[in-house]
C-alpha cells in the first residue's frame, strides 16, 4: 500500500520564531552567526545566533534567547551563496517520533566537534514550498544553500555537521540526496505499540488533524486519534521502506551504545573516555528534559486494529531488513 499524501501547514511557531529587533542587511559585515529560521514569500529570515545550538531543538535554543539579544534580518534566497562555506552535513538524522532521535541529537551534542541542528523550522518551510510550488522552490539547489548556511563552521574544533529531521520528513529523502548525494541517511525507529502509546501520553502535533499535515483521501471515525496516528506512522514506516536502500536502520533498542560503538566510528569519530563518559551521564536524563531522570516507558496496555493489520507488518520489514545489513 502506497504511503498517504499528506498536505502541510505553515509552522504554528512561526510568530515566536520571528521576535527580534530589525537590522537591516546592508548593515551588516557578514552573515556570520546568522541562521535562517523561515522562509516568508521569497525572502529568507535569519536570527542572529551567538552560542552552540545545544537544546533538544533548534526552537529551544532561540526561545531562551535573551530578548535584548533577538535580531532579525530578511534576504532574499541569492545571499545564501554569499555565505562562507559551511560544513558539509555528515549525516542526516530521519525518524517515526518517539525512536530516541531527540536522544541521538543530545548525545552528539556533548561534543564540541560536533555542530547539531535538531528539527530547524526553515528545512520545514522550505519542503511545505515545494511540495506547494516547485517550480519556484527552487529545488536541491536551495535546500543544498539552506543546509550549508545551517553547518556554519565558527570554529577550527567544528569537523562535524548532524541534522535532525522532522518525522514526516522522511518521504522528502530523494531531494536531500539530490542535493547531498554523500550525506549518509540514519532512519530511527521503534515497536509501532511503543510509539502509539508514547503519542496517548503526549500527542505530538504531527498526530492531530490539522495541525501540521492531513490525511487525504482517507477517513476515520470522529475523534478516533490513534486511528490518525497509526495511519501517520504507517506513512513514515512505507516511506522509509520506498527509501531503504539509502537508509542506516537503527531500532530504539540500539540506544544509546549504537552512536559511540558503530555511528561515530563511521564517521571517523573515536571518543576519549572523557567524551564517552559525557554521553553517558546525558543517556541517563530524558531527552526533551535534562533535568529529569530517563525512566523505561511503560509496556503499552492495548493497540489499534490499523496499527495491527498496517504497522506491524512494515515494522517486520524494517527489523528484517536492518538485520539483513548486520549478518
């Protein structure tokens, strides 16, 4: 069965996101600590940046931003090829929700090699463009521009570049390999029970109609929100599966010792002690609150039909597949 097309919203943040003082861009040296946050019509909106994006999200770390320090500025998309370099991506990180990606992001953060971009808004607003109008996105090219303006390099200990993609990114994978066909695609995933039941406890907003994409052509009875997101998942798991073959599958359970025993080493990566030990202090908190101790969630106590009959047997695949690559 096809994956379900989905229709997207502008970002529901956008307003906060863009609360800065105005500064024009003729005034400006340099873009330097400038990252793009949104995209509005044909212009690019940058925030100015001065630390490491170290919170579980990119939102995060401008949301506690001194509001004495918020600047804005607005380009159009052609002063994105007057940027310095910016590091290459070293891997792009896709996922189901609830998998231990934001974990992921947190680990790599520890290290000061390592610059972490999780979840950036302007890479949603830039695929909602060009689902809407292709023909005026313009294509790989901006997303490659994008990217690069995200991997600014500010300092020589900087030799890594991770992005954390949205969950419902995954169907998009073509154009980021259009655009970087070297960048290695890590999938996370987990039990589709586990994912369910993490969803009851806290909906994400990929989960509600309406709020960041719509099922179409498809129905439910009124109400029934796990029949939403079961039908979500089973559209992540098929577009991980149309994509396999340029997918490192990692299962849930392989966290956290997957990053430093094989991840990292991939990328030519070995951790000191020192850094090992780091990562695993931060394994031992939740990952979307630092300050709290990471307790096992609990066993699911029921499923959903769609789940069974459509989920469960794309979460096989996947297993099958991802074992496949190891023996």
């Amino acid at each position: 069965m096809s994956a379900p097309s989905f229709s997207y919203y502008p970002m529901l943040n956008d307003q906060q996101l863009l609360r800065g003082r105005p500064v024009a861009v003729d005034a400006l040296a340099s873009l330097r600590n400038w990252f793009p946050v949104s995209l509005q019509g044909r212009e690019v909106v940058w925030r100015h940046v001065q630390g490491r994006f170290t919170a579980s999200f990119f939102t995060d770390t401008l949301q506690q931003q001194n509001p004495a320090q918020r600047y804005i500025c607005r380009t159009g998309f052609d002063w994105l090829k007057r940027l310095e370099p910016g590091l290459m991506p070293s891997a792009f990180i896709f996922h189901t929700s609830r998998c231990g990606s934001t974990l992921l992001t947190q680990l790599l953060s520890t290290l000061s090699c390592c610059i972490v971009m999780s979840e950036p808004p302007v890479i949603d607003a830039f695929l909602n463009s060009h689902q809407t109008e292709p023909e005026t996105s313009g294509g790989s090219a901006n997303l490659r521009q994008l990217i690069l303006a995200l991997g600014q390099q500010r300092t020589p200990e900087e030799t890594h570049f991770f992005i954390k993609l949205d969950s419902w990114h995954t169907q998009f994978l073509p154009i980021f390999r259009a655009a970087f066909p070297n960048t290695p695609c890590w999938f996370l995933y987990r039990e589709p029970e586990a994912v369910l039941a993490s969803h009851r406890r806290q909906r994400g907003p990929q989960m509600v109609p309406g709020m960041i994409a719509s099922l179409a052509a498809e129905t439910l009875e009124a109400g029934d929100l796990d029949g939403y997101c079961t039908k979500v998942l089973a559209g992540f798991f098929e577009a991980a599966l149309a994509n396999v073959e340029h997918l490192q599958l990692i299962n849930y359970r392989q966290l956290p010792d997957v990053l430093w025993q094989d991840l990292l080493p991939r990328q030519g990566l070995d951790c000191t002690l020192e850094q090992l030990e780091r990562m695993r202090q931060r394994a031992g908190f939740h990952a979307k609150s630092q300050g709290i101790r990471f307790s096992a969630d609990a066993t699911p106590v029921s499923s959903h039909p769609i789940l069974q009959q459509r989920v469960a047997p794309l979460y096989a695949q996947l297993e099958q597949r991802r074992c496949d690559a190891v023996t």
